[in-house]
C-alpha cells in the first residue's frame, strides 16, 4: 500500500521533469531524471533500512518538491541546475548519515542539548567571522569553503530546534510556572540568535526563529500567554524597530506602496525614481510573473522570463523567487498544487508529533514541522506581499546547497521520529 | 501537548491556506490590472512568440504592417515590419519589445494576438496550442484610404500640421496625417528610436505625436461654425439676421478689431451684412456680437454637443487622444460659472484659450455635412481571421444627433458661400463639385505667423467627405491661402477614386 503510494507520487514528479524538459530540451534532460530516479531509489532504499517504520509520505513528498524545484531550476539554467544536482547528491548522502548514525536512539541529542545551542550561535555568527565570510547581494550569510559558499544559517535553525526540544523538554513544568530562573539559558540562547540576526539584517529569519520559538514554548508549556506576550513584544519590537532603523522602514514602505506614480528617492542611485523601478523593482517583477500564470500558465518551459536577447525580467529568480517562476509557468493550478503538497507536508509532520511518545520527540517533530511551514509562509507570503518581502529560500525547491542540504537533515529527523513512534505503536 | 500540537499544525495549515489565496488574488483578480502596468514587459514579450495579425489599408491588399520571424535561443519569434516605412504611421503604431506598443498595435493588441474573447479565436487558439502550432492573430483591415493618406502625406511634406478626412455618413476615417511623421521599422533598436524622435528638415519637433487627435491649437475662425451653430440653433438668429460691422465689436469697454486685411492698413470694415455673409468672410465683430447676445455657456454648451470636453470616442489607446475645449494652466477647463468667466465674444470667434484637435473640427464638419448627426469616428472597419474569415465588421454608430437637420442645412448654404464668394474662393475655384468650408487663421502671438486652418465637405448637396487641414506657424500663412489647398487636393483624392 504505502510502495503503491511512494510509486504513484514519485512517478507523477519525475515524469513532469521528464516530460516538461523532452518538449523543450530533447534528451539531455533523460539524464537528469534518470539519475534523479536512482538518487530517490537510494534514499528510499536506506530508508526502508533504517527506518522501516517511519511514516511512507514525507520521503515522496520531499522528493517531488525537489523535482520540481530542480525541473524548473534547469529550465532557468543549466549551470545552476548541475551544481543544485550535486547538493542534492550531498543532501542524500546527509539523510543517508544522520538515518544511519542515530537509527538506535536519535533521542541521546537531547544529552547534547547545550552543545546545539552554542552551535547554533556560533554557526549564525560565522559569517561575520574575518577571511571565511563572504557577502553575496548585500547579506552577509555565507562562509566561504574553497570553491563553495555554504549558509551555516540554515544549519544553525536545526541546531537550534534540537535545542529548544530538549530544553523545553527538561523544563517544561516549572516554566509554565514562570520562574525567571529557568527562562535563563532559553532566553539567553535565543536572544544571541536573534542578536545576530538583526546584526546581519537577516529580518526574514529572524521571523522565522522568532515564530518557531514562540511555537514551541507553546507546545512546551500550553500556556498561550506566553506565545500572545510574545507576540505582543513582536508588535512592539517591529514598532520600535520601524521607527529606529530606515532599513526596516524601507521594507515596509515598498510592502505597502510599491508602486508610485510620481519620482520619489531611490537609495541605490541617489536620483529620484518610481518606486517600481527602484527599491519594489524584485517584489513588482515578480508579481507581474505570477500575474501574467494566470488559471493553468502556459506550462513548464515555456514562461517569459526574458526578453528575447536574454535579459532577464525578474531577479533573483531561482532562489528567493522560484515561487513565482512555478506560478508563472503552471499558473493557478501548478501553484496551488504545488501548495498542497507543502500542506500535506506539514499535516504529516504534526501527525508524526501527535503519535510520538515522549516529549523531547513530540517538541522536535512539532519545531521541525512548523519551522518547514513558516518558512515558506515567510518567502511565498513575501512574494505575495501578505508580509514585508525578506529573502529566505522555499523549502527543498529554491535553488541552494545549504538550504537543500538542511531540508534533507530535517527530512531524516522527521523520519526518525516517525519510525520510533510507529514502532512502539505496533509493538 | 497534544492539543498544543494539534493547534499549532491548523495554525501552519492556515497559513498555507493563506498563500493559495494571496496566489488566487493575484493570478486572478489582480491579473488584468498588472498586464496593463507600463512597466510589465512579461505580457508584451510573451506575445512575440504569437505570430500577429496583419495590418492592411481599406483596400485589404496593401500590408500596412507584417511580421518578421527569427530565432533566438531556440524559440520563433515574431518581430514586427512595417513595408510601406510609415504610412498612416500614427495610426497603424509601432509594436516592439523595447518600448510599449502604440496605435492600432495597441488599442487592437487582443485581436492582433488572437487573445480577444470571441469563441471562434478563442477555440482556434486553443486547438493551436494544443497541437503546438503557432499561433496567429487575426488580421485589422483600416478604413485608411491609400491613395487619401499618400495624398494627405505628402501635401505636409515639409510642413508641421495634421490632416484629417472623414466619411460624414459614417464615421470612417479615410485619411489621418501627422507631420512630421516617422519610420515605425526604426523603433525597435535604441539608436533608431533616437533617430525617429528626430525632424530633420522641419521646423517642429515631436515626430512621434499623433497632430490629428493629440495636436491642441487655437481654433482661430473655423470655430465660428460652432457658434454659428449655436445661434441658429438656439432659435436667437437667423442666416438672414442684420449686423453692422464697424470693423470692431465692443466689450468690456473696449474694441475688440477684426483681423487686418492684408491689402490695406488697419482691419477690414463691412458696414450693414446679414449673419451668412459675416460667415462667409469671416467678419469678427458680427461673431462676437452673436456671443455676446447668446453668451459664453450656450457656446460651450455646443461645444459639448460636438464632443469637445471627451477623448473622440475612436477606437486609439486613450493616451494619444487629447479632447478639445478651452485650457487653463495646460490642463482642460470647464469654467463653473461661463457667464463672468469666459470672455463670450472672443470665445465667438476662437479666441479666448480654446483649444482643438483637427480630429474634433474635421468631425465638426462632419456633423453639418450629415445633417447634424454626428457619427461616431473609427480607423477600423473590419477584422478577419487568418482564414480569411469575417471576424467583425465595424458597424457605423451615430455619436450624437448635434442639431437639428434644418440648422445643418442653413450653416450647409453658408459654408457653400465660404467657397465661392468668401475667404477660400480662390483655393476651390474650377474644382467643378459643390464645396462647403470654413476657413481659420488663428494668431500664434508672433506677428504675421498665423495657424491657417480649413475645415470642408464635398459635395455639399450630397456629402461623402469631410476635411479638418491644420497647419502649424506659417509666416503670412492664412486660411484660405495654405490649408485649403490642401483640402481641396484631399476632396480630388477621395472623391475622384469613387
């Protein structure tokens, strides 16, 4: 039953890579997914392994979002969609080690608690470090490793769920008690991540932890209190933020009035122009992308990116604005699809915190979940300017190693809390 | 925890929900407005993967505007070519990928790229996808007469000025000239359009505006057919109504002087003449008496009838029509209260900051010749498919019933007087058909450069052409000595091909 459905899923994504690229690309493209196929045939294999138990929908799901992210990162460049293909490769071989290393007990993390914590500080802060950091279009996220460029960013989001779970784990009880002794470390902790964050300007992420923080200490303690003080601080901060730093107060300028109808000042150029064509310029683009999808788009391969002397017309499109590439190219239906199966994702993973045993389980499965889906209401909500745009990547589908990379870490976490579930279940 | 869990997983799925419905919004409700932004290229790009419609003259044969296909990163792409290099190039327009589209290009953009909404293009385009065929637009037939529109080009050769020719029955724009003029093939590189935007060899700039419908002058004494339709019918004079012209007429205290006759020194006195023959020589101080009798708002009030104070309803983009009527600070003013805002008496004889478009006065003429029904004017008369097939026919709309049919005929006979007697005599003498005119000679503030107008129709007893001619600063350039010429070389072009 669950092969038939493993079969059914993965079948329909590689065929829509197969498929899509034959029309436009002829048989380069056999390649691709061929060996795409195997790559999924291996994770499946170890899977079925090591994991035997765990929940047989996330492995398909993840697999076919990041067939479609590739098929569509191909379709904007070759160049790219081999070097996306190596950290898939890369991403595998990660879930392939983490399934392997802690396939007994995945739950001695949790002796390791502390350890993540710092980690996940001293990942965050690594890019401000002299030599390795590397600044790539004005955000300074990445290190540089010989020829690559890797995002410790993302990694530290997982460090820092491993973390949080085991923490609110061991302290659960007396925080609902509210004793300021025990938020200590938890504050302490989180509070250097945020610090670092608004240091780098990383705005999106630090939504991103801010809301995974505040879900989790409510998860942890059930005390919605916590979580609406919290967010009270949010609206606070934000407040405080917006009328402190101009960076911020940009951001929501161009969220609330892209479009101008008369000159106004462009930073980058220090002349006066539309907002449009200055600082909305990416966020305007890339609505008219989407727009122009329409109900069913005129299929894969075949939207207007370019103008027919190759420049582009959107920026950034395989990384932040992948979203509206896919929407542009599949229209309503494509987009809407591929939105499902992010909901599929996320209703598996709550699923898996439901039934797992203990709390250190229920907290890391319940983190990793709803990090993967605020995440990609931070960017494709950005995108769709339901909120301030802030460059994140769109889970397993957005052109990045890192990011990749992580997906696949947290796929493997998911699993591994999904098998032990199932296990003593049906034992 | 479970039903923290459970909470926080309906709070990530409403989340997702949120964004299938932001999606929604934008791809469907927001769709149209974002197609239509200036700065969206993805629509218009997009489209030169179709393979536009054909634009052709009235004619049907003579190819107006072609494609040009060519490969580029794998992909057929359809580029515009314009064969005859620009005639009725304002009205035709440009369709490129660097620039917006402009013209017909523009305003008939759906049918070109057979994305309009009648089921047959509809279900032909869709089966044209489906079977991977490229798809065609349908093709734009004008109602642009060749022979009227070389005739109407060249006689601007060299001259800064517009021309335009109407069916009165109608509404068909037979001819619409603007000079200078450009080649529509130089628009698509940036070194061609710097060239397009230059006028070598003129004395004005602005190639790329369209004089015929944005072009705003003073109207000078063309619109005394406007007031003279006002006083007549408003029932306050009758053609036969006596004036006496002491070569001024009195206003505020002040003489207001008709215009100087070139022959001698100090302006032209008539003496004891009925209304018509004030019309036919164009005698200011009987027109500004008539304003002040029947006052500044019953005039602009007529105005209105004619349309001035609305874009001309023809089917052009919006932004390359400009509507007629007086201007204040650059921009259209409806004054509140006409009776002590407007000076009537100038405003009588097209004076007093009026401003018109030569599409507004040739459709003035147009009503008169149609026994006061205007019609409403269009530069396309049919749509076919790549087939062949009828996709639409223009059918001919009355715009406005402007005056009653006995005040046409009346301002008919004194238009006539304007031809053979009157201030265009000589222009239209020998011409062997009936002609109704009017001619203008608006001030430009330099002395002796005037703005010679002339508006006609032929033949006045039975009117199947009417002209609007507007020329721009010509030293010692008059009505009846610039313009009308070229009217009449207009009414042989036409008329003589019937």
């Amino acid at each position: 039953m669950n092969l038939v459905a493993v079969g059914i899923l993965t079948g329909l994504g590689f065929a829509a890579v197969y498929i899509s690229q034959q029309a436009r690309l002829s048989t380069g493209s056999l390649g691709y997914a061929v060996f795409f196929f195997a790559l999924y045939l291996v994770a499946h294999v170890v899977a079925r392994f090591t994991v035997p138990q765990a929940d047989p929908y996330l492995l398909p799901m993840a697999g076919l979002l990041t067939a479609i992210g590739i098929t569509e990162i191909y379709r904007l460049g070759q160049n790219d969609a081999l070097r996306q293909g190596i950290w898939i490769v890369v991403g595998v071989g990660f879930f392939s080690a983490v399934l392997i290393l802690l396939r007994h007990d995945y739950r001695a993390l949790e002796n390791y608690k502390y350890l993540f914590g710092i980690a996940a500080i001293v990942l965050l802060a690594l890019p401000a470090a002299p030599v390795i950091g590397a600044t790539i279009n004005g955000a300074r996220l990445w290190i540089q490793l010989g020829p690559f460029q890797v995002q410790p960013g993302e990694f530290a989001k997982l460090c820092l769920i491993v973390f949080l779970a085991g923490y609110l784990r061991e302290k659960r009880e007396v925080l609902a008690q509210g004793r300021l002794k025990d938020w200590g470390p938890l504050l302490l902790i989180w509070g250097g991540a945020m610090l670092v964050l608004f240091e780098t300007n990383d705005l999106g992420s630090a939504l991103l932890y801010y809301g995974v923080f505040l879900a989790m200490v409510y998860v942890a303690t059930g005390r919605a209190i916590y979580s609406l003080l919290g967010l009270g601080l949010f609206v606070g901060g934000s407040y405080a933020l917006y009328q402190v730093v101009p960076h911020v107060r940009d951001r929501v300028t161009i969220w609330l009035h892209p479009w101008t109808s008369h000159p106004v000042p462009c930073p980058f150029t220090g002349h006066l122009a539309l907002r449009q064509d200055c600082q909305s310029y990416q966020l305007v683009k890339s609505l008219y992308s989407i727009a122009s999808g329409g109900y069913v788009g005129p299929g894969f391969g075949k939207g207007t990116f370019t103008t027919p002397d190759g420049t582009p017309l959107i920026p950034y499109l395989n990384t932040d604005f992948i979203y509206s590439a896919i929407a542009q190219e599949l229209g309503l239906v494509g987009a809407a699809a591929l939105l499902l199966v992010y909901m599929l994702f996320v209703a598996r993973g709550m699923r898996i915190a439901l039934y797992a045993d203990d709390g250190f389980s229920k907290l890391l499965a319940a983190g990793l979940t709803f990090g993967f889906a605020l995440q990609t209401f931070v960017i494709v909500g950005g995108i769709l300017r339901l909120i301030p745009l802030t460059g994140i990547t769109l889970p397993f589908v957005s052109y990045g190693g890192s990011s990749i990379d992580a997906n696949f870490i947290m796929l493997a976490g998911l699993l591994l809390v999904s098998d032990r579930a199932n296990a003593g279940r049906r034992a | 925890m479970n039903r923290q869990i459970a909470r926080l997983g309906v709070l990530g799925l409403v989340l997702i929900v949120a964004l299938i419905a932001g999606t929604t919004y934008w791809q469907t409700w927001a769709a149209g407005g974002l197609a239509d932004k200036q700065d969206n290229a993805i629509q218009r790009v997009a489209q030169f993967k179709i393979k536009r419609g054909l634009i052709y003259a009235s004619d049907g044969k003579t190819v107006l505007a072609s494609d040009r296909k060519k490969k580029v990163g794998g992909q057929t792409l359809w580029f515009r070519t314009y064969p005859t290099h620009g005639l009725a190039a304002h009205v035709v327009g440009y369709s490129t990928v660097e620039r917006s589209r402009t013209g017909v290009e523009r305003s008939f953009n759906d049918y070109l790229t057979a994305s309009n909404g009648n089921l047959n293009t509809a279900f032909r385009t869709t089966l044209d996808k489906l079977k991977g065929v490229t798809v065609t637009g349908n093709n734009v037939v004008l109602s642009i007469q060749v022979k009227a529109q070389q005739v109407a080009e060249s006689a601007l050769r060299g001259q800064c000025g517009a021309v335009v020719a109407l069916d009165p029955r109608t509404g068909a724009v037979l001819a619409m000239a603007s000079s200078p003029s450009y080649d529509p093939n130089l628009m698509e590189t940036a070194k061609g359009f710097k060239r397009a935007q230059r006028s070598p060899g003129y004395k004005c700039g602005a190639p790329l505006l369209d004089r015929a419908t944005q072009g705003l002058y003073p109207p000078g004494s063309t619109f005394k057919t406007v007031t003279a339709t006002a006083a007549l019918d408003t029932g306050a004079f009758r053609p036969d109504s006596v004036f006496t012209d002491p070569g001024y007429c009195t206003e505020y205290g002040k003489k207001v002087f008709n215009a100087g006759n070139p022959d001698q020194n100090g302006p032209e006195t008539y003496g004891q003449l009925t209304l018509a023959e004030g019309f036919e020589h164009s005698v200011n101080s009987v027109y500004c008496n008539i304003g002040k009798r029947i006052g500044a708002g019953v005039i602009l009030e007529y105005t209105k009838r004619f349309g001035f104070y609305a874009d001309p309803p023809v089917n052009l983009p919006p932004e390359e029509l400009s509507p007629s009527g007086l201007y204040f600070h650059d921009k259209l003013w409806y004054p509140k209260d006409p009776a002590t805002e407007v000076d009537p008496g100038r405003l009588a004889f097209g004076q007093e900051r009026m401003l018109v478009t030569p599409l507004q006065m040739a459709q003035v003429a147009a009503s008169v010749a149609n026994g006061g029904v205007e019609m409403r004017p269009y530069v396309v008369s049919k749509i076919t498919s790549p087939t062949g097939a009828t996709v639409l026919t223009t059918k001919p709309e009355v715009q406005n019933k402007v005056m009653k049919p006995q005040t046409a005929a009346e301002l008919n006979q004194m238009m006539q007087l304007v031809t053979t007697g009157g201030t265009a005599a000589a222009a239209f003498r020998g011409i062997g058909i009936p002609v109704a005119g009017k001619t203008g000679t608006a001030e430009t503030g330099l002395n002796n450069v005037y703005i010679p107008w002339f508006i006609c129709f032929a033949p006045a007893d039975h009117p199947r052409v009417a002209v609007a001619v507007v020329v721009e600063n010509k030293y010692r350039g008059f009505g009846g000595g610039v313009a009308a010429p070229i009217a009449r070389q207009m009414l042989q072009a036409i008329l003589g091909a019937h």
